[in-house]
C-alpha cells in the first residue's frame, strides 16, 4: 500500500514538476515600463554620476544618485511591511590606487536585502550601476548621463525590487547598486568583499551593464537577443581541480556556467519571444563588468546585457562630429526591451530565490561500464522533492535530457555510456521550483 501511494505521489509530482508556474507569468506582466523610463530620466538626470563627483549636491553627482537610490529602495519596504533591509556598503578608496583614483574616495554602494523565510543567509543577487563616465575616464564634472550605461541596469534592479517585494521567497535576495565600475570595479570588489567577511553563502549574481540599446553601430537592429556572459571555471580553483578536469571533463562547466543555462533555460521556457545568447566568456574581449569581482572571490556570476552595443553612446562626450551624434543619452533607450531584460531578472531571481538548495557532495563513477552511477547528500528540506539527473551531448551547450528519480541520494543511470556525456543533478522543490545544476566534483568507483 505504501508503495502504492509513492508511486502515485512520484506520478502526480512528475505532472507537478513538468508545469508552468502562473506566478512567474505575473512577474514578467507586472514589470513596468512606465517606471524604468521614470527612473534611468531620474538617474540620468543627476548631470553625471561619476564616482569622484559631487557628494554633497542633491540635484547633481553621484551622492544625489545613491541618495535618491536609496530612497527609492525605502520607500519600495514601506510599501512591503519593511520588507527589505537597506543599507550603504562603503570602501575607501586611496588616491593613486588606480590612475583612475585622482583623490581619495567612498566608493559606495547601495544595497537592499529582501530576507528569506527559510533559508536567510542565502542570497542570489542582482545588480546595476550607479556610476557613469565621459571620454576622459576622470572627468567627473562634464554631464555624463550614462542612460544606457548603466542607468538601465540600475533601473531595472530597482523595478525588480518592486515587483519581487510583493511575494515571500525562501532564499534571500539582494538588490545592489553598485558604484566605483568605471574607476576600476571597486564597488563589486567591496561588496563581494563584504560577502565574505559577513560568510554569506552566495548562490549568484545577475550584474546588468547596460540593457537598453537594441541598435548596435553596426547598424542591427534586434529587440530580442541578449548576451548571458560566463566564464568557464572560477579563478579560485585548485591545482587538483585542475588536473582532474583533464581526466573527467568540466573546462566549460563551472559554476556560472551553470548559472548561465539557468537563466537561459528560464527565459526559453516563460519569455520564448527573446533570444538569450550565452557567450563562453567572462567579458566582452578585453573589457570588464561588476560580476568579476564576485567570480574573483569564488562566487557564480554572470553579466546579463544588448546583444548590439553602440560604441558612439557609450563613455563619450556628449557633442557631434562628423554628421555623428555622441553621448550616452536617454533619447537612445529602448525602454520596452529594458523592460524584458529586467523581466529576465526577476524571473531567474524568483525561481531560484523559490528553489531548494542545490545538491551537496555530487559524485559520479561508471569507469568501463554502460551506465554511470551517481551519490550524494541530501538535502533535510522538508521542500525537497527530489533530484533531478541531468545530461547532454559534450558539445552541447545546453542540459538537453534529463531524469527524475525521486527523492533518493544515490542512483543508477543504466543504459547510458558514461563517456558519451556530461552530467550534472539538481534539486527540485514540491513547488516544481528547480536549483541550479552541479557539476560533479568527485569521482566514486
Ligand atoms: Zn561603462
């Protein structure tokens, strides 16, 4: 009888898992382009918001910004029951760290926790900028409006604030406004910095830099596509990690990787009219964003951002040339596709922020063998549901198969060559919410 009403509660759980869930499709239809628009004016409205800018301005420079974020932020938990804990996370910055350093400077941060009910140190993030430069990286006088670099990533973590603040999620999660980007990424590297004296256990970041230009220089225009930027392996791995990449395989699946094909797989499955475009990358060639500090310190990140970027609107004076109009100016945003990029957020941020914590200690083992065998520990979670098995060709950039196999800690995989595939596990809640995917980092035989 017992194993009767297992088989029938595996049955129904698989329907379970298998479904949309209407809460996400709210989300997406609750983010508001109206706001954004409001809100990268408003950013872009401080003249400039260099990190070495006016402080003590309320119209003007990058104090005004951090306040007006701030307040935004505020009055986002006051209409939440004091949902989010806000704070400024701040670093001193000494003249000459950097040639982009002319003086001493607090590099700060504004950050807004929605805590989780269940699991409060763990935290997935989102981020945008706060800081914005002309041609002349230290310049901090000259109007520096940075509309789309980064206004609209800050815009859309303040909007995914709002949207989010409404519903209670088990995971926390974190809104950052970070600043000291153009100088030299300091405000990533303080508050991952932060993370690790404070022993958060960071499930990811989700850094936004600039995400509303659909019209590239090149002169496409492509509403749709965005770039999800990973690197392969974190910086912080071992020499024996390392090595054994060589003999198990693993060179393009870290975990931001992994991060990657989450959020690639949450938008195909709710947002099918968007093309997200994952770059086997840590960056644009030779150029940097706010997710590296926290890969530096051994957390997933990934930067979210246009696929066509406009050279001519980005770090520029604004003035014209040649027939050619420089200047990083409101005028040029596409808020409609500011609005999707930050539906893309909010989503990933909620699945994952509903999700259980992902497997521990995952081992593989099937050497000369047809099948390959997996272990590792459960999860307590009254939430789990169980695991979910995964795998794909190792060309594959995608996880194109998988497996449900119950709420076990150990299982065997028969009929599938071990050496044909890559394999990864994830855990699923009896919500149907998902966690990211691990790679296996041990062999068992
Ligand atoms: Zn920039």
């Amino acid at each position: 009888m017992k194993t009767f009403f297992s088989v029938i509660l595996f049955l129904l759980s698989t329907v379970l898992v298998a479904q949309t869930d209407q809460k996400i499709y709210d989300i997406i239809n609750s983010v508001s382009t109206i706001r954004i628009k409001s809100d990268i004016k408003t950013l872009a409205g401080f003249g400039t918001r260099h990190t070495l800018s006016d402080t003590v301005s309320n119209t003007r420079g990058i104090g005004a910004a951090r306040r007006w974020i701030k307040s935004e932020f505020d009055s986002i938990s006051k209409d939440c029951n004091n949902c989010l804990e806000v704070f400024y996370q701040k670093n001193l910055i000494k003249k000459g760290t950097n040639q982009r350093i002319t003086k001493d400077v607090w590099v700060v941060n504004v950050v807004a926790i929605q805590r989780g009910t269940k699991y409060p140190n763990r935290f997935m993030m989102m981020s945008g900028d706060i800081d914005s430069r002309v041609t002349d990286p230290n310049n901090y006088t000259s109007d520096a409006p940075g509309a789309n670099d980064n206004a609209s990533g800050m815009a859309g973590t303040i909007e995914a604030a709002r949207v989010l603040s409404k519903y209670k999620f088990e995971n926390s999660i974190i809104y950052v406004g970070l600043s000291g980007e153009e100088q030299g990424l300091f405000g990533g590297q303080g508050l991952a910095k932060y993370a690790k004296e404070e022993k958060w256990d960071v499930i990811g970041i989700m850094n936004n830099d600039m995400i509303g230009n659909i019209k590239g220089v090149d002169g496409v225009i492509d509403n749709r596509t965005f770039r999800i930027f990973s690197e392969p392996v974190p910086p912080t791995e071992t020499d024996k990690q390392r090595k054994s990449r060589r003999f198990y395989g693993g060179e393009v699946d870290g975990i931001s990787r992994q991060l990657a094909r989450y959020i690639h797989k949450t938008v195909q499955t709710y947002m099918p009219e968007m093309n997200p475009m994952m770059v086997y990358r840590l960056d644009r060639f030779g150029r940097g964003g706010h997710h590296r500090p926290f890969n530096d310190a051994g957390f997933a990140g990934v930067r979210i951002m246009e696929a066509h970027e406009n050279y001519t609107q980005q770090h520029q004076d604004i003035r014209e040339e040649n027939g050619i109009k420089y200047g990083d100016l409101v005028a040029y945003v596409d808020f409609d596709y500011a609005t999707k990029l930050t539906a893309v957020n909010a989503i990933n941020l909620a699945s994952i922020a509903w999700a259980p914590p992902t497997p521990s200690n995952v081992k593989i083992g099937g050497i000369v063998e047809p099948s390959v065998k997996f272990k590792w520990k459960k999860s307590n979670d009254p939430n789990i549901l169980g695991y979910k098995i995964y795998w794909r060709d190792t060309t594959s950039p995608t996880w194109d198969y998988s497996r449900f196999v119950g709420n076990v800690d150990s299982f065997l995989l028969n009929g599938i060559v071990i050496d044909n595939f890559f394999f990864g596990i994830a855990s699923v809640g009896k919500n149907g919410y998902e966690s990211p995917i691990v790679f296996p980092s041990e062999v068992f035989r």
